[in-house]
C-alpha cells in the first residue's frame, strides 16, 4: 500500500530538475502513505516524472523499490495497491518464458502489463491506483481498480498534467487552482462527499473505479471503462440457496487466501456484523489460520459492538484485541477533518480513525467485511424502499428513486441545501436528477438497480474513501475480500430472491457464515459502525458548530452569507439533525486547514439556465 503522484510536463516548460522536485515534494505530502521507502524518478527527456511512497507489504526488499522499470526499458510504473493474485498470474507469464527479478507483485502487473496491455484488468484480483508511461510513444495511461479502494486525482494546468493518490500532494504544483464552486459545496451536502468526477477543488477530477485514462504526448485525454458492477436482470440459472450458498463459500475462500498472503503481521476488524464475521470465520475455520482480530468500543453506551466482537471472536477462536474508550469526538472530529485530502462527512471516519489506529499497534495489514452491504443487499434503506414498493404498486406518482434519493440516503434533502445556498446548483440538481431517474428506469428488478447504485456511487464516494483515508492516515492497509472480482460476478447473476426476503438480506452470505455461527445470531438488526448517537451530545455539538462558522475567523462564510448560516443554525434549533450538523462541522474544520479559495462573487449563487446531465460516473 502506497502513496504515488506523477507529472506529464507537455513542451518541456519546466526544467528536470524542477520537475524532479515538483515530483518529490507531492510524494512528501504523503509519506503516511508509505513511511517505509520513497522514490522520484524523471525520464531522459524531462517528459514525465513519476513518486511513490511505499509501506512494504509484499517483498519487503529492496527488490520492491518504486518506480520500477521493465527490463527492456521500454515501460515505467507506480503502483499503489496489492495485486492478489500475482502467484497466479507470475505462474502464467513465466510459463510463457517471463523471467522475474524480484519477488514483487510491481513486477508482476508490470509484466502483465507488458504482456497484455490493459486487457490484463479484466482477470486479475487486485486494488490499484497505478500510473504506466510508455517510452517509446511516450503515452500515459493511469487506471484505478473496480470498485475504487484506491483513491486517484488528475490535474491539468500550466502546462502540465498531474496526478496523485491524494489532493494535498495536487496543490504543491505551480498554478494550482484552489478554487471551491458552490457545486462541490452542494454535492458535499447532500452526499456527505463530493460525488462522481468532480472534488472539492474545481480543477480537479477524481478518476471513476473501473476506469483507465490515457494521456497522448500531446496533451489529448481518453478515458474508458474496463470494469462496471452490472447485475444480470434474471439471475442465475434455477439452484437451491444450499447449492448457491456452496459455490459461494468456495469463491470466498479463494478471495481470503489471497488476501491473506503478507510478508508483514495481518490481522482483521471484527465487528460481530455478518461480514466481518464471515470473512473471519473463512480464515479461522476453512483455512485454519489463527487470526488475530480488533475491535473498538465506546463508554458508557449501549450502542457500542465491541461485545457483540468479544462474544464473536470466542466462537470463531480468534486471539482478540478490542479498546474501550471515551474520546473528545469534537476534538477529535476536528482533528480528523483537518487530516482528509478532501471533506468526507461520515460519521464513522472517526471510529475507523480509532480502529485502525489501535491494530496499527499490532499488525500492517487488517482484512475488512466491506462490500457485502452493496454487492448483496444488506442496507435498511433497501429494504424499505422494496417494502413501499410493494405498497405504493401501481401507483404512476410513485417512484422508487424519488424515494430513494430523499432522506434514505442524502444527508441534506433538496430543500435544505437550498436553504443553506440559496437555488440548487444545476450541476448537482442535473446529478441528482439523473440517479433518480436511473432508478426509476424499471429495466431490472428494484433491488439490482438499488445495489447498482450503491456500487457505482456510495461505496466509492463514501464508505471505501472513509477505509482508505483513515486507514493510510496510520500507515495500515486493509483488504476487503468481499470486494474480490470472483465474489462481485457471482453476485451480479443473483436473483433478488436470493438476496432478500421478508424484511431480511444478504440471505446467501448469511446461510454461508451459518455453518460457523448459529443463524440466530446472524439474523440480529443490522448496526451501523458510526458513532453512538449518545455520544453526540446534541448542545455541545450544535454550539460548537454555531461558533466555529460564525465567528470572525468563520471560513465557511467565504461561500455562504453569514446570514444564512445562523438562520440555518437558528432552524436547527427546532427541528435538530446531528448528521446535518457534522457535515458543516467537518466541512468548516477542513476548510480551516486547507488550501481553498472561494469563487468571484458575480459567480457565486448563479445557477446556469440550461442544466446538462451529468454522466452516473
């Protein structure tokens, strides 16, 4: 796991030795990235830089060191990420007469690479962010994985095109743009996060999972798809959930044993929920490896899990590691808002900061549970919308993704961003219109297009973003087995029936993990891994909000009129959302430690007369 950047300069308007500097100090920007090695390289042309930062996982050696070169000199990578599958792969290349000179998996997707070109991501297990430059028609390609474990930002601007794993190590370049439009504020606030293409910072795009994107030498740029999350409209053919459940089983012991290989301490999260048990169960009892597992809790709360992880953890036998504690969430919301590359509104950034800050102590790697919500239908809000659907049949005013796209998955309805920005920016009213629509469009059954969604935009808009920040910001990786490419085909061919039923989802991995755990236990109400509602202390958290927009030094004021944010605060007052509040909380204590400038004013609450549609990815 790693942190890399890189720099096409088109016209050679900066010197190599400038550009190796550049190139370094945005590798610098991420050294919680990679604190156990780095390296800068520029080709002989000055045409292209490439950093990287680099936490050791698999061959520890030197052997390891990036960028790596091919042994023809012909091709230069940076990758960041793990390629699962690299025995298997290696196996195939030098059987076709491939020699290796490290035992690292850089080497084998660089000659995989070398091999098949990009037709290689079709077929390989892996979470990537990497860079390729070929030197011989001195192209770029960048590429992120399916689901978007790995984060990857592009840039361009003079003179220059750009990309890193982080925007922090964006803004070091010369003529970085910090502006902030009322779109990006807009789509934080409904999102929780900055959706689709766009980030905070107007001038940079974020590169869409599954996707690759070519850069010409001379500054043309093609992006296209290698991978989309699409669910089969009818399923598989006719089986028993026992005969399905069996198949399963046997795909995710394949995914865990690959992400179980580590040259450093693994270990996992256990949260005592379907998927993190499952995935522990797999390595503990079909591959009877003795796991090591982690586990926060909070004082005096009921709300907490880390009993549900102790009881959990004695029926699988794992050796079980929790923490219970009473932290500052305000100081530490604080903390954790200055630290992200970009605003992510998740409540449950900070426990995920305090759990893997705590198996930091111990292991370098953590395997996760995420995904199974997404690929097999395990969110409540799915289950309610199916329920109304049933009920509202027939009913031409009702539609599933009106519904959908309302309080059951945005942070602020319609009508509270404009009552904080005034008319809805077209470019977020155009987004949001056109994920209704996408599933209002009965083209599949309700329950594909709910996990459709959720895989294209919610997972990695804010639930793998959340891991991987949070995670990187103390040097740990995790691996999410659920989210292996042989898993998410399997699930794409499920029928609905075999996800959900009667209120209940997630049915096929739940008769899976059932033969390790009593179903009872299985069947328990899904919980959150947020924070407890009783730790949010609904004065203390308002007040402090109230103080830090409204005071002089208020940096949220620079987009919104100071009016409006108290008579939004005074609104809150009467009818008192937590989860509204933290997201102005997070977004003021972001813009407090981080590069941004406000847009002119002329531009500021002006929406366009013509809205376009913006693409779902």
């Amino acid at each position: 796991m790693c942190g890399i950047a890189g720099i096409i300069n088109f016209g050679n308007k900066v010197s190599p030795k400038q550009l190796a500097q550049l190139a370094g100090a945005m590798a610098d920007r991420m050294i919680h990235r990679g604190p156990d090695d780095g390296g800068v390289w520029v080709d002989k042309t000055g045409h292209c830089a490439f950093s990287h930062r680099r936490l050791s996982i698999i061959d520890t050696s030197s052997g390891g060191h990036q960028p790596m070169h091919s042994a023809d000199g012909r091709l230069s990578i940076c990758f960041n990420g793990e390629l699962y599958s690299f025995q298997e792969v290696r196996a195939e290349l030098e059987a076709k007469g491939h020699v290796f000179r490290t035992q690292s998996d850089t080497e084998v997707l660089l000659q995989g690479l070398q091999a098949e070109g990009l037709n290689l991501l079709s077929r390989i297990d892996a979470m990537y962010a990497f860079a390729l430059y070929d030197h011989k028609d001195r192209s770029l390609v960048i590429a992120r994985d399916p689901f978007g474990e790995k984060p990857l930002y592009y840039w361009t601007g003079n003179g220059l095109f750009a990309f890193a794993s982080e925007l922090q190590a964006l803004t070091v370049l010369p003529g970085f743009d910090a502006t902030i439009d009322h779109e990006s504020i807009a789509g934080y606030l409904s999102f929780q996060y900055v959706p689709g293409t766009r980030s905070i910072y107007g001038s940079v795009r974020r590169l869409p999972p599954g996707c690759y994107l070519r850069v010409s030498p001379t500054g043309s740029i093609v992006v296209g798809r290698h991978f989309a999350f699409e669910t089969e409209p009818t399923g598989l053919a006719p089986r028993s959930i026992d005969d399905l459940a069996e198949e399963l089983e046997e795909i995710l012991v394949r995914s865990v044993r690959r992400k179980l290989i580590s040259d450093v301490p693994l270990g996992a999260f256990l949260s005592g929920g379907v998927d993190s048990t499952l995935v522990a169960a797999i390595a503990t009892k079909r591959l009877n490896r003795n796991l090591m597992t982690f586990s926060i809790g909070f004082e005096n709360t009921a709300e907490s899990e880390h009993e549900d992880a102790r009881e959990m953890a004695r029926m699988l036998g794992t050796d079980h590691r929790d923490k219970i504690i009473a932290p500052d969430m305000l100081a530490l919301g604080e903390q954790v808002g200055a630290m992200m590359d970009e605003p992510n509104g998740d409540s449950s950034c900070l426990p995920t900061y305090l759990l893997t800050q705590f198996a930091r102590e111990h292991v370098t790697v953590a395997l996760s549970g995420d995904g199974g919500d997404e690929l097999f239908g395990g969110y409540g809000r799915y289950f309610s919308t199916l329920r109304e659907a049933q009920e509202k049949a027939g009913d031409p005013a009702w539609q599933p993704g009106d519904v959908y796209f309302s309080n059951r998955i945005l942070v602020y309805e319609d009508r509270d961003v404009e009552r904080l920005l005034g008319p809805m920016p077209t470019g977020n009213a155009a987004l949001l219109r056109h994920l209704r629509d996408t599933v209002n469009l009965a083209d599949k059954p309700l329950l594909h297009r709910l996990r459709e969604m959720d895989a294209a935009h919610y997972m990695p808009g804010a639930v793998l973003p959340k891991v991987d920040r949070m995670s990187m910001r103390n040097s740990l990786e995790v691996r999410a087995p659920l989210l292996g490419m042989e898993v998410a085909r399997f699930a794409a061919r499920l029928h609905p029936d075999e996800c959900y039923a009667s209120g209940q989802g997630k049915l096929i991995l739940k008769r899976v993990a059932e033969q390790f755990v009593p179903r009872a236990w299985l069947d328990r109400p899904k919980r959150g891994f947020g924070l407890p509602m009783s730790l949010w202390g609904r004065d203390e958290l308002l007040a402090r909000t109230r103080k830090l927009c409204l005071s002089a030094d208020g940096q949220l004021q620079n987009w919104l009129p100071v009016e409006r944010i108290a008579a939004f605060m005074d609104h809150q007052t009467q009818s008192y959302s937590a989860y509204q509040i933290w997201l102005l909380f997070i977004l003021e204590s972001w813009l407090r430690t981080h590069p941004a400038r406000s847009p002119p004013p002329a531009k500021a609450l002006s929406p366009s007369r013509n809205p376009v549609p913006v693409p779902a990815n």
